[in-house]
C-alpha cells in the first residue's frame, strides 16, 4: 500500500486486515510507483519472515514487487504470489500479473445516480457495491 489518507486505500488496507487478521504484514512503499513499491518489497523478501504473497492496492506497486521479487532470485509463483488491483499494466509484465479489474465507469455512474439523488432530494439507495473481476494470470497459482 501506499501512506496516503485516501478512503479506497484506508478500505483495501481495512479489508485485508479483516481477513488476514490485524498482526498481518502491510507493506507500505513511499508513494505510488514502481520504484518506491520495490524498494519496499525488496525489504520485506529479505527480512526474516518473508511473505509468501503480496496483494497490491494498485498494479503500479505489484510491478515493483515483481521486479523485487525477480532482483531477489525468488521465483513468481512458486515461492511468492503476486495482484494487484486496476488490471491496467497487467498483461504487459512477466510474469502476466494477476489482478483485479476494478470498473472506474461503473462506479462513476453510481457516484453520478448518488450525486443526482442527493440534489433532487431523494433516498438513494446506499452502499452502492459495484462489482469487480478477478483475473488471474501466472503470478499467482490457482487451485481448482
């Protein structure tokens, strides 16, 4: 993740401590990029208890833990998984990233219907949940 004080970042970064418990490892690159995000993976493969998987709020930052991940000799993903989230850089890495494909549009309409309903002073229904779809790539293995 990144330390910003964006909702969708204090969100993701809330979800997986929801699943993966609050001890859970977050792994926080200094801002948004490739580079920043493998500086820090390449912290966390070489500290004594290494991740087995990183789930990236963007796939800007699973970039640079792939990069880390090949400087570091640990194979992807034998030894190390890898998404990230966008589906935008996915199918151009090496190995093809697996990633979560997010639909900006559809939640642009939905803030749109919301943002209609509030100025014509009608109950909109809320949370809107808009759908997302995972695609899965070689960075990650998949049991059936």
């Amino acid at each position: 993740t990144v330390p910003f004080e964006l909702s969708y970042v204090v969100d993701y970064t809330n979800g997986f401590r929801t699943i993966a418990g609050e001890d859970a490892q977050v792994v926080v690159a200094n801002d948004l990029t490739d580079l920043a995000a493998q500086a820090a993976a390449a912290e966390a493969l070489a500290s004594e208890e290494p991740p087995d998987a990183f789930f990236c709020i963007h796939d800007r930052l699973a970039v640079g833990a792939l990069l880390a991940a090949a400087a570091a000799g640990v194979p992807v993903p034998d030894r190390l998984g890898v998404v990230g989230i966008g589906d935008s850089l996915a199918s151009h890495t090496h190995p093809g990233l697996t990633s979560v494909r997010v639909f900006p549009e559809r939640a642009g309409e939905a803030a749109v219907s919301l943002l209609d309903a509030m100025l014509r002073g009608v109950e909109a229904d809320v949370p809107v949940l808009v759908e997302a779809q995972l695609i899965r790539r070689e960075s990650t293995r998949w049991r059936r």
